[in-house]
C-alpha cells in the first residue's frame, strides 16, 4: 500500500508476459512493477525488470530489487519513477531465483534493510542509510535461510 492508502504496488511476471504476448511458462522471472489506483483500478508500469516494491513512509520514493541489485527511485508529480539510483549491486545467475530477500524501508524513512544470501546456505541482513547507501552495516549472519523481515516500531 501506498502510504496514503490510495494505490498498492506490485510485481507482475503474468503482466509483463501479456504485455509481450507470450505464455507464462516462457518468459517468466522479468516481470515489472505497476501501480493501482483502487478508486478507478488504473495500473501503470513504473519499473521494467523489477520486483518487491517498498514505498518509503512519506510517499515520495519507492525501493525495488532489479536485475543488477537493489534500486530507490524518487516519484515525480506525474506518478512515474525518475532519478533511480542502484544502491546496492550485486550479480546474480538467474533474476528472480534466490539470493536475496526483499528490501524494506524503516519506519522513519532514514534506512533501508535486505538480506542477501553471501554464498549458498550463509545469509546475512544488512541496513543501509537511505541518503548514503555507501556504507552497509552487516547486522546478522544466518546460517540457514533468512525467509522474510520486517522493522518493527
């Protein structure tokens, strides 16, 4: 949900594969994220190659995971995405499989959190400030799976 509670963000690979005319056994993994409007059930696609969306807590900027790493995009008066910033890079074999885990604001707004999975079976979570996401702090160290996170107020 967007934190006015007007429009939900969404990854679709069943959008994406419609949109490009093929089947959803092909193609698959490169969908996109599309924002609804829930008083008229618009959808616009703001992101290609794109999923996990995370609005920040004033509205005004969305966090993803594309294909090269994890992204923040500011949003323009015209609700499309502009000045979209890779925060944190990483490579990946296949997009969409495994690896990493969503990318989510604090409630303040002033850090995003994600975990990625340093080698297979040993993840760790990390924090990053919004305004410098230079500089991660690791913060914890799994040695199993890391399945979902979330801040708490």
């Amino acid at each position: 949900w967007s934190p006015n509670s007007r429009e939900i963000a969404f990854s679709s690979e069943e959008l994406f594969s419609r949109a490009l005319g093929v089947g959803l056994r092909e193609e698959v993994d490169r969908g996109g994220i599309y924002i609804v409007d829930i008083s008229d059930k618009s959808y616009r696609k703001v992101v290609e190659l794109a999923t996990e969306p995370s609005w920040s807590p004033d509205g005004s900027r969305l966090a993803y995971e594309g294909e090269k790493g994890y992204f923040i995009a500011n949003f323009a008066n015209d609700g499309y995405l502009y000045n979209t910033q890779l925060i944190i890079p990483y490579k990946r074999l296949f997009f969409g499989e495994g690896g990493s885990f969503p990318i989510r604001w604090s409630p303040d707004g002033k850090y995003l959190v994600f975990g990625k999975e340093i080698w297979p079976g040993l993840a760790g979570i990390y924090v990053v400030a919004a305004d410098n996401p230079k500089k991660k702090i690791r913060i914890a160290t799994d040695y199993g799976d890391i399945i979902g996170m979330s801040w708490v107020e």
